[in-house]
C-alpha cells in the first residue's frame, strides 16, 4: 500500500513524515467522518496523534483510504473541534 498526499497536505507547514507518525500511532480515528471532497468518491478519514517531537501539539490528519493506497490531504495541529470529537 502506498501513502501519497496533495499539496493541500503541506498548506500549513506540517512535515509529511510527521503525518505519517501521528496516523502510526493515532489516539483517535473516525473513518467517514465527512462527505468526499470531489472529484473524489471516497469519504476522508481522520486521525488525532502526536507528532514526532515529544510535547508538540496534536495533529489532525484527513485521508482517503482507497483499494492500493492512502492519500493525506489535510495535515495541520489538531482544532478543538476534533480534540473535542475524542472525548464525546
């Protein structure tokens, strides 16, 4: 399986291999958390985890799981609106 991601991924300055770590080791994951984001037909998953450096916020980390590969889109520290979806 191949992990790739979008441009949108790096938008807030996130290092991808710390994306990676937080989905490794993620303390929380939703999958069809959302509706598609065209053209894609498939619904993102989220994951909160660390980043590698310990003591740095939580990331958010949104995702499309398909067949042969898992495509990150979205990577930035983790909104209170997430973190709250950890504890409801």
């Amino acid at each position: 399986m191949a992990i790739t991601w979008t441009d949108s991924a790096l938008k807030h300055g996130i290092d991808i291999e710390d994306a990676k770590h937080a989905i490794a080791h993620a303390h929380y994951m939703e999958q069809d958390f959302d509706e598609p984001r065209p053209p894609s037909t498939i619904r993102p998953t989220l994951f909160l985890g660390p980043q590698r450096r310990l003591g740095a916020p939580l990331l958010e980390v949104m995702v499309e799981i398909g067949r042969r590969d898992v495509t990150i889109f979205h990577v930035m520290e983790a909104r209170k609106k997430h973190l709250d979806r950890m504890n409801d």
